[in-house]
C-alpha cells in the first residue's frame, strides 16, 4: 500500500541501453510518508543481473523481503555480493530507525534492528516501478536516484483497525490489509474479533460460539435510521480457526506487524450470551443481533462469566504474542446490572458505589488475569468510568478528553477520535458515495490530526503511544468496499503517525498520492479518488475554488450548465450578489477530472452579517465557525462533520445576529441534525426572539422539539414565519437534550447538537 513520495519514475523509460547519467530533482522522489531527512545527490545507482544483496542473519527477514519483492517483481535476480548490503549501526538511537544511501556503486541499509531495516526496504520499494507490485516488470533494468535517507518514526504506535464482526473478511484478505500496513511503516494490527452480530474466533473449549455466537439469522438492509427497517432474511456468519489466526499471526510477524485481538467485555456481548445464556443477567435465551447498536444483554459479573472470559483469553493467549490484548470495555449499558440481584448483592459486597464502578471492578478482574499471564490491557477510553485499572493503557475514542485523563494519570493513550480517525465516516461530499454510517471525515481532515492535546503538557504528552485509523464494518460488506474506506485515509493516517509535524506538507502529500495512485491500481486496490475534486469557501472576495492538484485548471459555470472545456476559467473568486449556483470541475488540457462540483449560495437577509455565539463550537466540529452559520451554504444532509455544520458537546447555546439595521423578517429557518447513534441529538427545544434597534425584544416563542419528526432522514428543519415583523436583532436559543437516555449508545454522556445554515428572508 500507499507510501509516499513514491517513485513512479524510475526508468528513464528510453531503453535502458544507453542510460546516462541524469540530475533527479527532488519533484521525482515520493515516498510516504515522509522521511525525516532526504538529500538528493547526482547521479543514479542501476540494478541489473550483476547487483547482488550481502546481508547477516539478523537482517534475515528485511533482506529477504527486498530480494523477493525485486526478483518476483521483474526478470532481475540478485548475486550475493556487497552492491547491496545491510549493516548494523548502534548509533541509530531509535529501534525502528534506518538510513539508506544510495550511491552510483552500492546501496548501503544501516539498522539498529531488523525491523528499522524493514522501514528501509519499505522505502526502496517505492524508488521502484509499481509494477514491480505484480511482477509485470519486463526489463532487466532499472535505475535509482542517488539519495540520503536518514528515518524514524514520530510514534511508537501506528495502528489501523479492523472490525470483522459485523462483516467478515477472508483470511487472504486479512493478510493484503497487512502488506498495506507494512508498506506505510504501521506496526500494528488491531483486530476486532467478537460483537453482538457475530462471533469471529474458535474456541475450542467453548463449540457453542462457533456453532451459535458467530452466526445471525440475517442482516438489516440500508442504514439504521431507515423507517421501517427491513431486513435481508439470509443467514450470515462464519469465523477464523485457530489455523486461520496463527496463519495471519505468522505472516504479520515477517512483516513487523503486532496483531492485537479484541475480545469484547462486558459489552457488545450477545452473540456470545446467545451460545451460553447463563453468561447474562436473566439467563433467558437470546438471538444474535441482527442489526446494530448497543444491546442491554451484557455479561453478568458471577464467577462462571468469569470463568468462561478466563478460558476464552487462555486460548486467546496462546495464539496471540502481542503484550496488548483488547478487552473493549465500551458502551455496556447497565439495564440488566441495575435489575439483577446478584449484580446489587455484588456491589454492596465489594463496597462499590454504582453500575459504573462495578464495570471498573469487571475490567480490573480481567486485567489482574492477564497481568498474571505476562500481558496488558487495552481498551475503550469508558474503562475510565468507576476509576481505570492499575496498568490500563487508554484508546480514546470518543473525542480526546479520555486520552488527557488518562495521561494526566500517567496512563498510556492511543489516540484514535471519531472527529479524525474514523474511516467508516464520509469521506466526500458527493452524492454517489456508498452508505456509511454519517460522519464526514475527508483525506485533508485525517491528514491534519495532531495526536498530542494542546491541554498536556510535555511529560504528559509523553504518554500518547500513537494513533490508529478505525473501520467498523455496520455499513462495509465487501472486501472491495473495505478499500474504499481505508484508502487514501490510510496513507495520511500514516503520515501522521511517522512523520513528524515540522516535515509534513499537504500539498507535497497530494502530489505524492497522485503519483501513488499507479501502485494502487496495480496492487488491485480499489482507493478513492477524490484528489481532483474541488473546495470552495465564502471569503470577503467572493467565492474561492482550489484543488491541490498542479498543472490542472478549474472551469465553471453560473448558469446551470455543466463545465466544459470552453467554460470560464477559474482565476479569482467569484463575487456573490444574489443567489448563485456555481458548477466546476477539474482540468487538463484535454479533457474533464473528477466529478463536477455544485454550489448554491442562498444570498438571504443575515448574509455575511454580524453573528456571535455564547460558546464555541468544538475544536473537532467547528465547521466555517460562527459566520459559517450566515454564509449562505447548507451542510449536508447525510454529513454532519463537514464545513457547514457546527458541532457543540453538551452545551445550551446562545446565537445572535446582527442585521446592522432594522430589516423586514418573514421567517427565519434552520436544521438541527439527528443521529442517536453517534450520540447526535435534537435539541429539546428552540427560542426566537426578535429585537429592535434599542434592544427591546418584540417577537419571542419557544418551541418544543422532541416530538417533531425529521424532514430528512437525519434533519430537523427549525423555525417559523413571520407577519412582515421589523427587527435588528435576531437571537436564538437552543436547550441541548441533556443525558443520552439508557440503552442508547452513549447513555449517561451529554448529547451533541449540530447546527446548520440560518436563513432569514
């Protein structure tokens, strides 16, 4: 998979007979993600039939890797001489650090360690044609530039998830993941392995979970919000022996990948409660779930549950090396703790106070038992409720305030936030882009994440281990889908975790991924390609178009008409008077990129007017700020983390408009954006008020909410029409929902309020 500046260049395609010796500008090198340092030097190192490769047995797997990657990928086949030798430096400070040299003569690889010379290699691979990916490399030739590579990582942790509890994937395709993951310099795997839809693991001990637990009677059709849900009525399942994990174990151990495994407690548990009943509170028979999310059927704290987990992770242990075990530790609704007998009687035994510290007494159960087999644990950043077990390390998900309590208690944190590092979210804005979730979470967004909090200070940033990238598969059930959520958003995602910030350059990322994309391809990876799409803003001029791409030209339209290459062509913003529809596209000189940009700026009565709020949007969500709200651009109506939407955590909110003079108001509108399950909801109600130039209010109304209907699938259009009142001042107030109820995801965390557009006419 995708690394950055990566060569596609290579061979001076003329016919490398008569190859001369050429200057390689930095332009031509593109490796991802970028390396500390990288100096281009004159000249160029060939490899043919006489290069040879000389490498120690501690080099073994690196060395191997190159030689196979070089002669499985053209019709060279390697000596043993020193033309490419791997040494060991001890001054390399670093254990994953490397340096290359390339000379006109030899290749020098100097590592600490086997696994900083796999990054090395990593790196040649993309000095080398793609084609070399596949073995459709026909020449006995090719040619490097002459650099100077000194590398290492920023992280120490660099992570992509995968959930293949809801989809399953097949072995083969496990094992393509990761090659990406080794190709971009991740080091981890997270595998998330068990849920309430399907049960992934044998156990050998346990038959009922691969007979039972790891298969649904069907599966629900179109997204969880769709009224009335339907469902496709066909049996769905499977799982992976313990054959198919030692297998995947054993291929990401050549590859310097950790595979962590995720058996969930005590939440996300049914499928596992519908083998083996008695592991819940009632002991009453269940089915696994069949659509998703949170389930009020969670593992009962009584010594068999324990012993049927203790049992499970023996197995667990064995066929999993990694320090880490995940245990999940997230969204367990406490309906059926509140109303067991054995659960009260257990908590005033132990002295706890509530359901949440009884979930902190069942993670702490957990995490002495693997503690005393050599491991740690991870988990979810809600193990923090009740108070976090001794020796947790912290996966912050839901935001980052978990990660700065956690390393404020000099916990270990890996950083992976919905607002950032969800790739199950949105990642475009068009309208043809397959069904997720919600969300919206575009490359440049993923690119930009800083995994250390501005709110720590040095020592406790120290704590933050990396960040990884989640795909939860609700809304994924193919293999070629997976690709498309995971790519690019992986390679930026790397970048982040490599690179350090001071070296990081968007625009240099994307001229690398355009390059990027011919590995892609030939490594049959179906990414997406979103690079010629174009982003517009309202600024002071007027509406502003850009695309990162070089050498491309935008043309547009204000007339209905779709772009062509006889359309205007783009070179300053274009000023907004009225009501204005704007299409555009990316391109060349001989044809259309990409797909057609469409903007409508509603030119109302508050636009590009004076606007303040009583609190700010979170840093996450805080879409084109509080003048976004007036700039004439409605959000999305399937996307709530875009430009236009502004997001708020909690809190009531206070909005004023200035209309800089008393102006005739017949309404005034805007949306609200619902979605439960990414703890999203309507505010319980709204007031307006209309004030005159002295400040005096001459309008006011409040109006209830939770019992409105949607007009679209996830918003709520808010507000009301006037009888031609004049007012100066426009202010409106929203009552945030309070308490996510129990058994809805999130339950007991303040809800989010999502903002959009104001319109006044």
């Amino acid at each position: 998979m995708p690394f950055r500046k990566i060569a596609t260049f290579i061979v001076f395609i003329s016919f490398l007979f008569n190859c001369k010796e050429t200057d390689i500008s930095r332009s031509e090198v593109f490796i991802i993600p970028k390396p500390l340092k990288l100096i281009i030097n004159k000249g160029h190192f060939i490899i043919n039939q006489t290069t040879g490769i000389n490498y120690s047995e501690e080099f073994k797997v690196s060395a191997e890797f190159l030689k196979a990657f070089i002669e499985d990928g053209s019709n060279i086949k390697l000596k043993k001489n020193n033309t490419i030798t791997f040494a060991k430096d001890q001054n390399i400070s670093n254990p994953e650090g490397y340096t290359i040299n390339i000379l006109p003569n030899r290749i020098n690889i100097n590592a600490k360690t086997d696994q900083g010379a796999f990054y090395a290699v990593q790196t040649l691979r993309q000095l080398l044609p793609p084609e070399f990916e596949n073995g459709s490399y026909t020449s006995h030739t090719v040619l490097l530039p002459c650099i100077t590579i000194q590398d290492e990582p920023q992280f120490e942790y660099r992570g992509m998830h995968l959930d293949v509890g809801r989809h399953m994937f097949s072995v083969a395709f496990i094992k393509k993941y990761i090659d990406a993951l080794a190709m971009l310099k991740m080091n981890t795997f997270h595998w998330h392995l068990t849920e309430d839809q399907g049960w992934r693991i044998e156990i050998k001990k346990y038959p009922k979970l691969q007979e039972i637990a790891a298969f649904r009677n069907e599966t629900l059709m179109g997204h969880y919000s769709t009224e009335p849900q339907q469902f496709d009525g066909k049996l769905y399942g499977g799982y992976y022996t313990q054959e198919d994990i030692k297998a995947v174990v054993a291929y990401a151990q050549k590859r310097h990948v950790t595979v962590i495994p995720e058996i969930e407690l005590p939440g996300h548990s049914q499928a596992a409660i519908a083998a083996y009943p008695e592991l819940g509170c009632t002991g009453e028979p269940i089915e696994v779930a069949t659509k998703w999310g949170v389930f009020e059927d969670i593992y009962c704290p009584k010594e068999e549950t324990f012993k049927f987990l203790e049992d499970v992770l023996d197995e667990v242990l064995a066929l999993f090396p990694s320090e880490y075990i995940h245990i999940g530790g997230d969204e367990a609704p406490k309906t059926r703790w509140k109303n067991c007998e054995h659960c009260q009687t257990l908590i005033k035994t132990k002295g706890l106070k509530d359901e949440h510290e009884l979930q902190s007494y069942f993670i702490s159960r957990i995490e002495t038992y693997l503690n005393s087999k050599g491991r740690q644990i991870i988990g979810w950043d809600e193990i923090l409720e009740g108070g976090l077990a001794p020796n947790a390390t912290v996966m912050s998900w839901r935001g980052t305030q978990g990660a700065i309590e956690a390393a404020k208690q000099h916990h270990k944190v890996v950083m992976t936030p919905t607002s950032h590092c969800y790739f199950d979210y949105y990642q475009s804005e068009n309208e043809n882009e397959p069904l997720a979730i919600g969300g919206f979470l575009p490359l440049e967004k993923v690119y930009y994440f800083n995994p250390i909090p501005e709110e720590l200070t040095k020592d406790e940033a120290s704590y933050i281990l990396g960040a990884q990238g989640n795909i939860w598969t609700e809304y994924i059930p193919n293999e070629k889908h997976l690709e498309y959520m995971a790519f690019p958003r992986m390679l930026a995602m790397s970048e982040v975790v490599w690179s350090t910030p001071e070296n990081k350059n968007y625009e240099d990322f994307i001229n690398s991924l355009e390059r990027f994309h011919k590995r892609l391809e030939i490594l049959d990876i179906n990414y997406a390609n979103h690079l010629y799409n174009i982003e517009g803003q309202l600024t002071s001029e007027g509406y502003e178009l850009k695309t990162l791409i070089k050498e491309k030209f935008i043309r547009f339209t204000l007339d209905g008409t779709l772009p062509n290459l006889e359309s205007e062509l783009y070179s300053k913003p274009i000023p907004i008077t009225k009501n204005t529809t704007i299409n555009a596209a990316v391109f060349n000189s001989e044809k259309k990129l990409g797909t057609t940009f469409s903007q409508t700026v509603n030119y109302h009565k508050a636009f590009g007017k004076s606007i303040t709020i009583n609190t700010l949007p979170h840093k996450a969500y805080s879409g084109s700020g509080a003048q976004g709200l007036i700039n004439g651009i409605s959000g999305s109506d399937t996307r709530y983390g875009d430009k236009e939407w502004l997001g708020f955590s909690g809190e009531d909110i206070e909005i004023t408009i200035d209309l800089g003079q008393e102006t005739e108001i017949g309404s005034v509108y805007t949306r609200c954006y619902a979605a439960n399950g990414q703890w999203i909801y309507l505010p319980k109600g709204a007031q307006i008020d209309l004030i005159d130039n002295e400040g005096k209010s001459i309008f006011d109304r409040y109006i209830e909410l939770l019992t409105e209907g949607l007009d679209s699938k996830f918003t709520s259009k808010i507000g009301m029409e006037f009888d031609g009142i004049n007012a100066r001042y426009i202010k409106l107030k929203f009552q945030n929902y309070g308490n996510i109820p129990e058994s809805n995801q999130g339950a007991g965390n303040k809800a989010w309020t999502f903002i959009d557009e104001i319109i006044v006419n």
